[in-house]
C-alpha cells in the first residue's frame, strides 16, 4: 500500500468510528452497531500502526517511539497543506 | 479536554488556486451558520443537556464540528496557495488581503466577522435542541448553495461530504429530542433532602 492509500484507508475507517460512535449515542443498545464499532476499531487500530510505522506520529499524545532520539512530532506535513492529502476529487458518496 | 490527531476527517488536495472560490469558502469557516458557530453552539449548551444520550450527541458533535472548522480552513488555505495580484484583485479577494493577507480570519463572506451573536445557548434542553436541528439545516442549505457555485472537483468532494454530514447531524438531534421530550414527559419525583 502506498501513503495515500494507507492514509485514505485509515481516514475510511476512522470516518465509520466517528459515524458509529454518533449513532451509538442515541442508540446505545443496538447490538448490531457496537460489533460493527468495535470491529471498525480494531481495523483502524492495525492500519494505524502500519501508517506510523512508516510515516510518523499521527497523535502527539501516545505516538512517541522509544527508539527515536528526536521529537518527531513535527516532522512530515501538516495536515492542512497541499502535500499531506490526496486528491478525492470524484471519489466521495455523492 | 480534546487530543489532536495529525489528520483531516478528509482528506483535502486542491490543485488550483481560485480567488473567487476563497472568497465565499469563508463563509462556513466563520460566517452565521458556519462551523465555528456550530461548534460553540454545541459545546456551550452540553452543559445543561439533560440525558445521557442527549449530551453525547452535543458532545461528540461538536467534537465533529471541529474536524469541519479544520476542512474549512483548509480550503480556503489552499485556494490562497500561489494566487497572482491580477487574481486577487479581479476577484475581490483584495479588500480580504489588504486586512489579513492569506491568514484565515474567522468571518462570513460578505466580510463580517465571526459573532457569538449568530448562535444561542437558551438553557432549556428543548429549545437547544430545535436550534441545533435548525443550524444543521441552515448549514446544508449554505453547502448547497456553495456547491451551486463550485466546478472544482477538488473542492466539490469535501464540500459534499459536509453536506452529508450535517444530515446525519440533523437526525442525531432529532432522535435526542425524541430521548429528551420523554424523559421531561415521565413521572419524576423530587427528593429534596440534602445529602
């Protein structure tokens, strides 16, 4: 898998998180949404590690590796510049 | 407290910089019903919700509407991105740029800066609630009607995907009001010893 794919992948998986969670709060007993969570979860949990692995810390509070000597936070591109991204022109629900 | 993760809710790459589009891109940034509103709505009026299942929709909405001020900026970042002055004047953009430069100022298109006074936080549960389900549709609306003037598909694909998510916004709140009309409408008794 290239960046962008593991990227855009990952973005999926925390999208469906973030949709479900919404849903699971007014729907806190469905039974079928928590198992689609938790698997949702636990694919972005692996995909996540794979990106950081490869491509630095996607969150300042628990990303640090051990065996880095400098603070690698503020390596690699923010997201909100150009470069970050790819392109999703065409690619959303429409 | 919030925890900041190092990417978009989606992923934004405009390839061509568009004076006109940055110029009414602000206005979900900072305009009336846009995403900063929406996000001091949300995390103003969490405080007196009532139920559990009310207060995570403003909760976690609002912990949304964040991600969104985050796209919004980002857009209209990259729209600035390597304009000429010939683009910057003939479009309009000058009278932004004579005050802000490509800084993002939180502000509707007409040039208006951002105002807690475009948003309520009433205190009763049931009122917030309508004025959260009228903000999600207010915000669909200036979506639409963005997408309306938008050829760039670059730019076309976050703006839907907005659009989108204030639908599902809209009937989160819908099914909390429901949640909250019932618990306000069930017998409770009021225990009035102090502990």
């Amino acid at each position: 898998m290239t960046r962008d794919e593991l990227l855009q992948k990952l973005t999926e998986m925390d999208f469906m998180a973030v949709d479900l969670a919404l849903y699971l709060d007014t729907h806190p007993e469905d039974a079928e949404a928590i198992a689609a969570y938790r698997q949702v979860i636990a694919a972005a949990d692996t995909l996540r590690l794979k990106y950081e692995e490869s491509y630095g810390p996607l969150c300042s509070f628990r990303s640090d590796n051990a065996s880095d000597k400098t603070w690698q936070w503020i390596d690699a591109p923010w997201p909100w510049q150009k470069d970050f991204n790819p392109s999703m022109a065409g690619k959303e629900c429409v | 407290m919030w925890i900041y993760e190092k990417k978009l809710e989606f992923p934004i790459h405009i390839k061509n910089p568009d004076a006109r589009l940055a110029k009414i891109m602000i206005e979900q940034y900072g305009g009336g019903d846009g995403e900063i509103g929406a996000v001091l709505r949300y995390l103003s009026q969490k405080f007196t919700m009532v139920t559990p299942q009310a207060q995570a929709a403003l909760n976690d909405i609002a912990t949304e509407e964040l991600a969104h001020v985050e796209m919004m900026g980002t857009i209209v970042h990259q729209l600035t991105q390597g304009l000429t002055k010939e683009q910057l004047i003939q479009s309009g953009l000058d009278t932004y740029y004579v005050n802000h430069g490509f800084g993002l100022f939180p502000s509707a298109a007409s040039g208006v800066p951002f105002s807690a006074s475009v948003l309520q936080s009433k205190g009763d549960p049931v009122t917030d609630l309508y004025e959260d389900m009228a903000a999600e549709q207010k915000a669909r609306s200036t979506y639409e009607y963005l997408i309306d003037l938008t050829d760039d598909p670059d730019v076309l694909a976050p703006l839907r995907f907005l659009r989108e998510r204030e639908i599902v916004h809209f009937q989160r709140f819908g099914e909390a009001l429901d949640i909250v009309r019932h618990h306000l409408n069930s017998k409770h008794y009021f225990d009035f010893r102090k502990s």
